[in-house]
C-alpha cells in the first residue's frame, strides 16, 4: 500500500505509514504514487510582507514635547510613538493607527500643558506688575 501523503511503500495491512505516521487508506484500485512532497524553502518559513501603510509614528515631536514641554506626558507619548512601526510591520494595522493617534494625543497634552503654564507664569507677572505699580512699588 503507498502513503498518500510522503509516498512510502507500506505493508498491505498496515494502517499507519511507516514513515511519516499518517492514516493509510485503503483503495479499490491500484493507482501511481503519489509524488513526493518537495522540501520547503527557508523563504516559504517567512512571513509575507505586509504592505506599507505610511503610518505616522509622531516621534520626533514626542522626542521634542519630552524635553520642552511636560516630561511625564512626553513620554507617555514617546511610548506609544515607538510602538506604531512594530505594529505596523507585524500587520496590526489597526493598533498602529491606534498607537499613532494616541502618541498624536499625548503629544498635543503635553504642548497644552507647557502653553498653560506659560500663560499662568505671564498672568502672575503682569498681577505682580499691577499690584508693585498700585501700591508704589516702583519708585
């Protein structure tokens, strides 16, 4: 009997192939073996390529708002901007356009953040500057 699967020639009674294990079904015919199965390529263990997506990863404006703006929001944002281009080669395109957008998000935070504090610090100088010029402060 000939192994459907690898080709081997087994006994009339056996049920298994005697080479690679598989179930032997028994035909009413005789018919040619099959042929052997080719040896796989290292290219065919590969994953196929994904095709590109031109994702926007925003990392240089995470590296820019983590060392001028807010320093804990910055990196939250350089965490999620780092992971988009792995997501995107592995094929999650969908949590790479997830991880751009929130890198995108955070990183307009910490802009705010550092736009509010500046906007605090001009507001208290100028309340300073009226209070000193109220009180005669600047003679």
């Amino acid at each position: 009997m000939i192994c459907q699967q690898c080709g081997a020639a087994n006994a009339e009674d056996a049920s298994r192939c005697a080479n690679c294990l598989a179930a032997l079904v028994k035909s009413a015919s005789p018919s040619a073996p099959a042929p052997a199965p080719q040896p796989r390529t290292p290219a065919e263990y590969t994953a196929a390529p994904v095709p590109n997506a031109n994702i926007r990863n925003y990392l240089a404006e995470s590296i820019l708002v983590t060392l001028f703006c807010c320093l804990p929001f910055g990196i939250v944002a350089l965490a999620y901007s780092s992971s988009v281009n792995g997501k995107s080669q592995s094929g999650d395109l969908a949590g790479a356009r997830e991880a751009s957008a929130m890198a995108r998000a955070w990183c307009f935070v910490s802009m705010a953040t550092l736009l509010l504090f500046i906007g605090r610090i001009a507001v208290q100088v100028m309340f300073s500057m009226l209070m000193a010029a109220a009180t005669g402060g600047f003679r």
